[in-house]
C-alpha cells in the first residue's frame, strides 16, 4: 500500500512539474503599499549557471500583473552593501529590479521609487552567447526582457 501511494505521489508531483511554471498571478492591493529593503555591511548574491539559466533578483519590486490602488512606495537603501546577480551559459537571463515596477503594473495613486546607494555595489551579468541582463533601478519596465533590435533600438 506505502509503494502504491509512493508511486501515486511521484506520478502527480512529475506531472505538475512536466507543465512548467504557472502564469504570474494577479496581485491587487486595494491601499498603500510601502516596500523597503535596508542594507547595512550586506552581500545579496543571486546566481544561476548552465544552459538556459535564470537568474531573477527583486528588492522593493513590484512584479507581474500588480495593482496598487492608493500610494506606492519602494525603497533600497544600502552603506557598505553588495547586490549582485549573475546568470552563465549558454542562452542565460539575468533580470535584477531595484525599486521597480516590472510587467503590468498599475498605481492609482502616488509612486514614490528611491534607490540610495552608499559605498556599495549593484551588478548584474548574464554571460554565454545569446544571453541577456536586464537591469532597472528605481524605474517601471512593461517588458520582462527587453532588448535592442537592429533596426527599432529600445525597447522591443
């Protein structure tokens, strides 16, 4: 009976994983939303390696299908600090959002968007070839993985 509920579980768990990653779900906060994230003598390092590798790093970020009915507020503030994020290989993402408002998100009210570094260090690095780093700070990106094109420049 253990063997046969084993068995049962692992067929479910290998199947919700086969689908991949559900859809972002939408958030709403009906009031103010105040996100913070102080730093003080502080390492934050977010990595990811292989092929097809993501790395995603969020302080004080707003991201996916969001809305914010009343104030928003975000803010790092950092002395001493390092935050980095780094993906390697072949086709990598990396994505760090700093005070930042990603994919659809909309606030009806004020936005308030600070990020105040002192003595310290942001970065972050997608190396391989075809890899990509998108970095926002203290902004509001719609696209998740914007890029230069040839022809259109930013973004697409």
């Amino acid at each position: 009976m253990k063997t046969l509920a084993f068995f049962a579980l692992s067929v479910i768990a290998s199947a919700a994983m086969a689908t991949g990653p559900s859809s972002t779900p939408d958030i709403t906060i009906s009031g103010s939303s105040l996100q913070s994230a102080a730093l003080t003598s502080t390492a934050i390092n977010n990595n990811s390696t292989g092929s097809k590798s993501e790395a995603f790093q969020n302080l004080a970020t707003n991201t996916g299908n969001v809305e914010i009915r009343g104030t928003s507020v975000q803010m790092v503030t950092g002395a001493g600090s390092s935050i980095t994020n780094t993906a390697s290989g072949s086709d990598a993402y990396a994505s760090q959002n700093l005070s930042t408002n990603v994919g659809e998100v909309t606030v009806s009210g004020t936005s308030l968007q600070s990020t105040m570094l002192v003595g310290s260090f942001a970065a972050n690095l997608s190396s391989g070839s075809n890899s990509k780093a998108v970095q926002n700070v203290a902004t509001n990106n719609a696209c998740f993985t914007c890029q230069p094109t040839k022809t259109s420049g930013w973004p697409r």
